[in-house]
C-alpha cells in the first residue's frame, strides 16, 4: 500500500513537473489541485468499505459475545487508522508538491499537507459511515460512489459553480472536496505573479492573468477564507463520525452476503 501510494504521488508530480509561472501554468495548477484533492480520496473511499466488510463478522459475533460494546469499537476503530493516514498522505502528497514545483515555503507546504489530509479524511469518514449503514458491500460502494461522484460535480473544477442550476448550487455547501479544492488553490495562488510573452502582452496590453489573486477571481475561487473551508471540513469530519457511530449503535451489523 505504501510502494502504490507512494507510486501515484510520483506519477502525478511528474505529470505536472515544474509547471513555472507562465499563462499556462495557471489552468495546469487548478488541474493539479482537482487531480490531487479528488484521487486519493477516491481510491480511499473502496478500500475503506472493503476493510470495515471484512471487519464486520468478528465485530458481530464479538458483540453478541458481549466482549465489548460499539463504542469502545468505534473509537479503537478511529483512533488506530490515524497514524496509518497520516503515513499515508505524507507519501502521498511530499512528491506531488516537490516535483509540480509548488511555492517552496514550509506554511504553503503545511498548509497543502493540511488540507489534502482533511480532504482525506473526510472520504475515509463518508465511507465508514456508509459501510455502517450499509452491511452489503455492493450496496455500500455504489452508494458511496454516487455520494462521491455528487461531491466531485459541486467542487467548482468541473463546472463554475455560479453555473449550476439554482435547485441544485446548494450541494455545494456539502461537497468537502470543494472546500478542499477551494483551500488547496487559495494556498499557492496567494502571493504568485504570473508572466507572458511579448505577443500576449502586445495583445491584450498587459498579461490577462498577472497574478494569484486574478486566478483565484477568474475560476470563483475566491468566496469564502481558508479559516472558512477548515470549519466546514472540521464540521464534515464531524458529522460522518457521528453518523457512523449512530448506525452502528441502531442498526444490525450482521453480515449480509
């Protein structure tokens, strides 16, 4: 698991190798940050359900046995994946953020760090809550696909979220990737200066995107502060650890094949 994590970091910073600060640079850092903040999360999402599937026989008849109840369960459970996650996303994100050629101060760095595991997390933490749920595997991982796929639309890399139809612009106050998406993007944007070369600038007088605060306008990423996106993020986090508990504490986790 760590060789393969550690692989997909590599391929994608090596994908978006020195991206520079032309013109450019400005539409491939936003794909880094889509790309970035939604993988991960994704491949986390099936290996979660899978692990709490595989989980759920001994955690059944451990129950009924009366070795313990579900939250002694739920907070071993919790507790005990945090240092493996963070291993993880270490791995994960140190390549991709070197080789892209990122802004190489240690907040920037932190800050990315931070969010990419909140962005995670919060995947890791959908998926438990549904396989809690949900005790057939099939039924839990295409539910949490959808969910994820919902979440993926209403991050704002896709589609300008200002674009999006009014019965549904709501969704996006729920998607944790687009705070994630947001966060990661506000964080190397701020401070950077971009270039163009002579014909551009002859054509329109001046560079069309002369800096990080422009980019941010210009894809609408810059509604709300990154204080902001680590609330929302934090509140996500939050309410998928509660419901989670919550199901497994109503609902019969017997193993349905």
């Amino acid at each position: 698991a760590v060789v393969s994590t550690q692989s997909t970091g590599i391929m994608i910073g090596c994908i978006f190798i020195n991206l520079g600060n032309d013109q450019i640079s400005v539409r491939d850092r936003v794909g880094l940050f889509f790309i970035m903040g939604g993988l991960y999360p994704f491949i986390v999402i099936l290996d979660t359900i899978a692990k709490f599937n595989a989980e759920r026989e001994i955690f059944y008849r451990e129950m009924e046995d009366g070795l313990y109840s579900t939250g002694p369960y739920f907070f071993s459970k919790v507790l005990s994946t945090l240092p493996f996650h963070t291993a993880f996303l270490i791995f994960y994100t140190v390549p991709v953020y070197w080789l892209a050629g990122l802004q190489a101060t240690p907040e920037k760095f932190l800050a990315n760090c931070l969010f990419t595991y909140l962005a995670v997390y919060s995947s890791r933490c959908m998926a438990m809550a549904i396989s809690a749920a949900l005790t057939n595997f099939q039924v839990a991982a295409f539910v949490a696909n959808l969910l994820f796929t919902v979440f993926l639309l209403s991050s704002g890399f896709i589609i300008n979220l200002e674009s999006l139809w009014i019965g549904v612009r709501w969704l996006k106050w729920t998607s944790y990737l687009k705070w994630s998406f947001q966060a990661l993007n506000q964080i190397e944007f701020t401070g950077l200066v971009f270039t163009c070369n002579s014909t551009v600038r002859a054509a329109y007088g001046e560079c069309p995107i002369a800096n990080g605060t422009v980019a941010l306008k210009s894809y609408d990423l810059d509604g709300e502060e990154l204080w902001e996106c680590f609330t929302a993020l934090a509140g996500i986090i939050l309410l998928f650890l509660i419901l989670c508990f919550a199901f497994l504490k109503v609902i019969n986790q017997k193993p349905k094949k």
